[in-house]
C-alpha cells in the first residue's frame, strides 16, 4: 500500500512536470528555458536568440556557440554599454553558465548572435539551430521567433514559472 501511494505520488508528479516543462530542453545538467529569436526585417543580416540556461550541476560549463541552416555563422555576443555607446562584441571564450546558477540572454546583454542570415525570422514561426556547450555538448533548440516587445516581455518574466507566463502572454495577447 504504502509503495502504491509513492508510485501514485511519483507519477502524479512527472506528469505535472512534463506539462508544466514542455518549452524546457535539458542537455545533461543544462535546462534550456523559452528559446526565442528576435523577429527582423527583410534582408536583415543579424538576428539575436535569447533563453535562460539553468545549470543544476556542480561544475560550470560554457556557451560556446552553435549552428544554423537559416544562418552563416554563429557567435556568442555581450551588448553593452563602453563610452558611452551601446556596442556589442563577441566573447570569444563563450559564456559562462555558473554552477548552481543560471545566465539569462535577453536584448541588451548577453546573446546568441546568428550572422548571414540566409532568410527573414518571421514573428509566429519557429527555427532549430545547434548550441554548443564546452562541456555538455550540442543540444538542437527549437526557438520561437518574436518580436522586440514580446523578448522583453519574458526577458522580464524571467524568474516566473511558465504557466503563469502562457497566462499573461494570452491575457495581453
Ligand atoms: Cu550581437
């Protein structure tokens, strides 16, 4: 009996888990959270991807990169402010993620940036790119395409969990 209820308990669990996680992508001790790229114009050259990568391991790993079809070349970028200007270069070590910690990429500061870009990023549809983790690996990562105004809106929502994040985006919506 006492074993029946743990399985009951277990499985009630997972199952609440597997629904409340479905946009989460786990690459051994990395959970990928809302994978986004930001929607561009026609012809644009450059589009940022955005997510927030969890690690729950002991050891740090990094953000090294990553591929695309859509795109000719991929680079971990910081955005930041140097004299006064908004700039953005490339960290050619990659990211660091922590351990125990967890590294948001959001407009304006760390992100993905896909180079060449080989057709438009339409706000509404999705596009897979390889990211590479120097210790973890390659992962595929399904990203949805957004506009400027919706990355933000979860650049913010951030530390929620997603099913309150659904709700707001569909109430806003
Ligand atoms: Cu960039």
């Amino acid at each position: 009996m006492k074993l029946n209820t743990i399985f009951a308990t277990t499985a009630l669990v997972l199952s609440l888990g597997s629904i409340a996680n479905a946009e989460e992508i786990k690459i051994g001790d990395l959970t990928i959270e809302h994978p986004a790229i930001r929607a561009t114009v026609p012809n644009a050259k450059v589009a940022g991807g955005f997510m927030i990568i969890k690690n729950t391991g002991t050891k740090a790993d990094r953000l090294i990169g990553g591929n695309a079809a859509f795109s000719g070349k991929v680079e971990i970028h910081k955005m930041g402010v140097t004299d006064g200007i908004m700039k953005m270069r490339k960290l050619g070590d990659g990211l660091e993620i922590p351990a125990g910690g967890s590294v948001q990429l959001k407009p304006g500061s760390f992100h993905i940036m896909f180079m060449k870009l080989k057709e438009q990023m339409k706000a509404g549809e999705k596009r897979k790119a390889i990211v590479e983790f120097k210790n973890a690996g390659k992962v595929e990562v399904e990203f949805e395409v957004e506009t400027i105004a919706a990355t933000i809106k979860h650049g913010k929502m951030g530390k929620m969990d997603h099913s309150k994040m659904k709700k707001m985006k569909m109430q806003s919506d």
